[in-house]
C-alpha cells in the first residue's frame, strides 16, 4: 500500500515544531486519547473507527478508588477467599472481581468526566452511544450500522480531548 503526502515539507515542519512542545507536556491519558483518535483516521472500517473513538473517551476518564467503606468491605471479602474450597481459577476470578468493586464502573467514570468538562447532553449522547458498542464487542452485533455513531463518538472524543487539554495546559 502507498500513500501520497500532499503537504509542503517545510510547511510540515513548521506545525511539527509548534506542536511538539504541547504534545511533550501532554499527560499519559491525553497521549493515548491522541493516539486513539489519530489512528483512527486510518482505519478502514467504521466499526472499528467507532471502537477507536468510544476507546479514545474512556482513556480521559479516570475509574477513580470508591470509598474507604467499599475498599474495606472488599477487602474483607477477598480475605475470606482463601478459606474457601474451590478450583483455584474460580477464586482467582473473585478476587479480580473485588479489586475491580474498589474502583469506579467505566460507565462512571465517562458519565462524571462528560458531564463535568461537556455537560449532560453529551453525557447522555455518550451514553446512549456506550450501548451499540457492547453490543459490537461483545456480541457481534450491529456491524453495517456504527458509521453514523463513529463520527459522533469522534466528535465527542475531540471535544472532551480539546477540554482536557486546555484544563491540563490552561
């Protein structure tokens, strides 16, 4: 596969050197979003574009420690794993399931961050977006009928990735 660069070479060079001191004080979650988003402009199918961008929202959002009330309990609980008789692969699973119950669902996670930096609208949008990928990933579902979703998920990353950054940067 070829490819064709029809930008002028200095011209490129210019932007890079402008960008490249804003990039470097980027923090590692606005990176990956940037990554995310940047790569899916190369990819050729619109699920995996929408993939990409559902992608691109939950790596700006942090899946913040619950409550000392919840870290307690679940860890009293995973303690107790231990004196239980069964195939170690089970217990295994519980105990990943209870370090996963000390942190924040993603659905938090991207319903706090949209809200606080877009505002609920967006939220919600985003929400009703999270489904039809489940549903893709999970299921195989709905495959022919994300393009639509892709660009709105795209334009809701870059929002929130443009919040992010002029937050982190000021």
């Amino acid at each position: 596969m070829t490819g064709v660069v029809s930008t002028n070479r200095e011209r490129l060079l210019e932007e890079l050197q402008r960008w490249l001191p804003l990039a470097e004080r980027l923090t590692d979650q606005q990176r990956a979003s940037a990554i995310l988003l940047n790569d899916l402009e190369y990819v050729a199918t619109p699920e995996a574009r929408f993939v990409l961008a559902i992608t691109a929202v939950e790596a700006l959002c942090d899946q913040t420690v619950r409550s000392d009330e919840h870290q307690r309990v679940a860890d009293e609980l995973a303690a107790c794993l231990p004196t239980i008789s069964s195939d170690p692969d089970v217990v295994s699973t519980f105990n990943g399931v209870l370090k996963f119950a000390k942190r924040k669902s993603i659905r938090n996670a991207y319903m706090t961050k949209l809200r606080e930096r877009l505002g609920d609208p967006v939220a919600r949008r985003f929400d009703e977006l999270y489904q039809p990928r489940s549903t893709y990933v999970h299921e195989g579902g709905g495959r022919g009928q994300l393009a639509g979703a892709a660009g709105e998920a795209r334009e809701i990353a870059v929002a929130l990735l443009g919040a992010e950054v002029e937050r982190h940067l000021g």
